[in-house]
C-alpha cells in the first residue's frame, strides 16, 4: 500500500477530524504509506485544488476540533451536477469523471467518511472499479450494520445539555418547553437525550403521536403538582395519519429539509391553554468539540479503516459491534437504515417510567 486518499463526505459531523488524524497517523506510522485529502467530499476530484497532501504535521492539535480540515459537501450527488453549458443551467452525472480522478491519482484506498448517501455513492463508484473503504459518520446514528456512527455522542451530550438547561427556565415559569432534535428519518437523538434529560413526552418518527395524547400527559402532570413538561421532539416526528414538517422541499441536487414539527406541535399545546415556548436546537448538535466517546471511537475507526485498506478489504465498512471493530460489506451496511427498535429496553425503559411517547 503506498497511496491513500480521505474524504470527508455530506453533513459534518464531530469526530470527523478524529478519524482523518488517526488514518493518517497510521498509515505513514505502520505502512510508510503516502496520504492525499479531498476538499468538500467527491467534489475534490474535480478541481485542480482538490487535492492536498496530508502529513503528520496536518493532523497535529486537530483530535479535538470539530468540523473537519478536508471540508465536506452535502449537496454532492455526482449523478445530478448543475453546471452552466452555453450560458444556461443543465444537470449532468459527474460520476464517471470523479471514479477517472480516483484511478489517476493511483491510489490503493479511497477511506470515504460519511452517511448513507456518502457511503451508497461511495459502494456504487466501487462497481466502477473505486477502491473504497467506508467509515460511519453521522450524529443521526442511522448507519445499518453498526451499532453505533461517530458524531451521535456528541450530539447527544448537546441536546441532553439543552433539555437541563430547559428544566430551570420551564420550572420557573411553569411552562411547557419544546426542543426540537435532528435526526431525519431516525430518533436515536430525542430517545437518548429524552430520556438521559428526564423529558415527559418524547416525540420520535417511529411512533407516530397523537395531539390528545401529548395534551393528556401535560394534563396528567399538572394534576400531579407538576406545572411544566418538557417534550424532546425529532425533527422526523408526525401525527397518526398525517404527515412530517418541511422547512424546504427538495430537488435533483438538496434532499427536502425537515424542520418546523415542534413549531406545530407547541401552537398545539397552546391552543389548550399551556404557557408554551420552542427551541429548535439545529446545527448546535453538529458543531464543536466531540466528546471523549466520539474521539476514542472515530480514532479506532480511523486506525481500522487504514488496516482494512492494508488487507484490501475494498467495498466495506469498518464497524462497532458488541464494542468490538468490525468491518461489514457496504452493501450490507446500507440495506436496512438503522431506526429505533420499538421492542428495545430503550423504548420500554422510557414506557416503564411514565415517558409518553404521543401514542397511548
Ligand atoms: O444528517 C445529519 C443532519 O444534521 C440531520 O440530522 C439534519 O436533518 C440534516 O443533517 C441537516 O442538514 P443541513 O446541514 O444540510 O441543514
């Protein structure tokens, strides 16, 4: 192995930085191997500044930044590119040209860091003949075939932070406080953090709520002598029969952005008399520094990825499994997206202590 290449693909996510330095650590340390980054993820292979040099004095002071050094990029979808042609807009698929730039720079591994769609790019660029090694990233947790992306972590020591800081205020003034959590289609982020923060009502896209029943939990803390409530909401969240909540609708090049269910449901709560105020917490969950977790898993996750690239071990995923790193096929990895188990001790263990989640 003599030449590798990193990129950091998608959303940001803490740990990113973490993963780059450990991979290029152990490349040059254990294989004497040559480390190439790609700015702003598979876009790099398409500018002549795409491409930088990573020695070790570029990774050095950067374990406990978040973001990352190498940029990212998620509007990338090589197969639908807005370019100008003769004065006007057109779409076009890049892919062909980006899998030309991989070949031609020699390199023996492409480590890709990123979500599913990063990571589905990434496996189908492998069919034409990319050799691509995989690392899970995302604070949505989503990934199949891991147990746990780096980045969830950290984002969940954020929001738990927030429902703390909610408490006092929502105390005070014997409010009803609504946070509303990333997550897109999965609510890893408002189950641990609700539950980790004490919420009364987590609102999660795998259970679809009920209005009557989040109002029926304020009602019954109220008649117990509590006089705030605390709901931890994923952006994902929706009504029995109705539908989620879009900030933006989507296109060829931007997935829709959801965004605006909190807003909806504390209007709701409202209406029914409760002194009600929203958060939505955002890209908070995504800045700053990853936690020690975040830092230790994207650091053997970087490490590993380097040595499955050593074993040619082209088209996986390096994983966690019963805290043990793995690898996994992506193929595998990508074909059922990881959601919250209804039937886990998480969702019983919030049921079990009084947690509504919207649907009894
Ligand atoms: O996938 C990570 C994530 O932060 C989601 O939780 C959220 O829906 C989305 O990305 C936000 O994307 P953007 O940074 O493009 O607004």
């Amino acid at each position: 192995m003599k030449r590798i290449g990193i990129l950091t693909g998608g959303g940001d996510a803490p740990g990113l930085n973490a993963v780059i330095r450990a991979a290029v650590k152990t490349a040059i340390t254990s294989y004497g191997c040559e480390v190439l980054g790609i700015r702003d993820g598979y876009d790099g292979f398409l500018n002549e500044q795409g491409i930088i040099p990573l020695e070790m004095k570029d990774v050095s002071g950067i374990l406990s930044r978040g973001g990352t050094i190498l940029g990212a990029a998620n509007r990338g979808n090589p197969y639908a590119r807005k370019v100008m042609r003769n004065g006007r807009e057109v779409t076009i698929d890049v892919s062909d040209e980006i899998v030309k730039g991989i070949q031609r720079l020699k390199m023996d591994a492409l480590l890709v860091l990123g979500g599913d769609g990063t990571l589905r790019i990434a496996h189908e660029f492998y069919l034409k003949g990319a050799p691509v090694i995989g690392v899970p990233k995302t604070i949505d947790n989503d990934i199949g075939g891991t147990e746990v992306t780096f980045g969830f972590d950290t984002a969940l020591n954020i929001a738990t932070d927030a429902i703390d800081r909610l408490h006092t205020t929502a105390e005070a003034h014997h409010r009803v406080m609504v946070l509303e959590l990333m997550g897109r289609e999965a609510g890893f982020i408002a189950l641990h953090a609700g539950v980790a923060g004490g919420a009364d009502v987590i609102l999660i896209p795998e259970i679809p709520f009920k209005f009557e029943s989040v109002i029926a939990k304020i009602r019954q803390r109220v008649a117990h002598g509590s006089s705030f409530s605390i709901l931890a909401v994923s952006e994902g969240a929706k009504p029995l029969g109705g539908t989620q909540v879009f900030s933006r609708g989507g296109d060829e090049i931007y997935v829709p952005r959801l965004g605006g269910i909190s807003q909806v449901v504390g209007e709701y709560i409202e209406k029914q008399g409760f002194e009600t105020r929203v958060t939505v917490l955002g890209h908070l969950q995504r800045g700053g520094t990853p936690t020690a977790f975040d830092r230790w898993l994207a650091t053997r996750y970087g490490a590993a990825a380097v040595r499955l690239a050593a074993r040619g071990g082209f088209d996986r995923m390096v994983a966690l499994r019963g805290g043990q790193i793995t690898d996994v096929a992506l193929e595998e990895a990508l074909a059922v997206p990881r959601r919250v188990d209804l039937n886990e001790d998480a969702v019983i263990t919030a049921r079990g202590m009084g947690i509504s989640f919207g649907d009894e």
